[in-house]
C-alpha cells in the first residue's frame, strides 16, 4: 500500500488536478493506494491475478466515488454523476487490466514473475 501511496504523491507532484483537499486524497494517496490491496493475495494460488484484479478495484471504487462527489458537472447530458463517474472511470481502468492481465498470461512475461517469486522465498527465509 505503501508503494501505491507513494506513486499517488508522484502523480499528484507531476500533474495535479485538484479542486478540493479531500478530492485530492481520494484521486491520489488513497485511490493509489488501494492497489496495494493486491497484497492480501500473495500466498494464494492465482493471487498474482486475484490481486491484482482486487487492486484496481479498489482504485475503481475511490477514483468513482470522487467522481461523484467532486466531478458530477462533468457529467454528459442527462447522465446520472455515479454512471458517469463509473463509465469514465471504468473506461481506462478496465482497458488497463485487460491489457495488465493479457501480458501476464505471456509466458516469458510468467517465468520472469516466477523466477522473482522464487529468489523472494529464498531471501526471506
């Protein structure tokens, strides 16, 4: 989570949109955050997909939500702000997993992931 919360604070340092102090939580820390829910999966059998697919979840629920709350004028003509925001949201967040989730399915891309995992167990025992 650590990490996540970090790469917000990047985003944020790089190119900042902010309208409000607590918008700016939720688009940045804490939205990025929550990818480090992937974390809680580690251990598990798919955890690597399971995780990550959690992850960016969460990233959807907090980037939505501040979409609603901050971004509802936005909104398309007669358009409901929650639809909107999860339409939007969903567009890139979405695209990005597919393509995240299609690439770790490579297998070169795999036993590189494996051979990490491996040398990890190594090290911290």
């Amino acid at each position: 989570m650590l990490a996540g919360i970090t790469h917000g604070l990047f985003q944020l340092a790089l190119g900042p949109y902010v309208i409000h102090p607590v918008q700016l939580l939720m688009d940045y820390p804490v939205a990025f955050g929550a990818l480090g829910l992937s974390g809680f999966f580690w251990k598990q059998k798919y955890g690597l997909y399971t995780g990550y697919v959690v992850g960016v979840l969460g990233r959807f629920v907090f980037s939505t939500l501040s979409g609603v709350l901050f971004f509802a004028s936005y909104a398309w003509e007669g358009w409901n702000p929650l639809a909107y925001s999860m339409v939007y949201n969903g567009g890139y967040l979405f695209a990005e997993m597919a393509i995240t989730l299609a690439l770790l399915l490579v297998p070169a891309v795999r036993s590189a992931i494996n051979r990490q995992k491996a040398q990890f167990v190594v090290n911290s025992n």
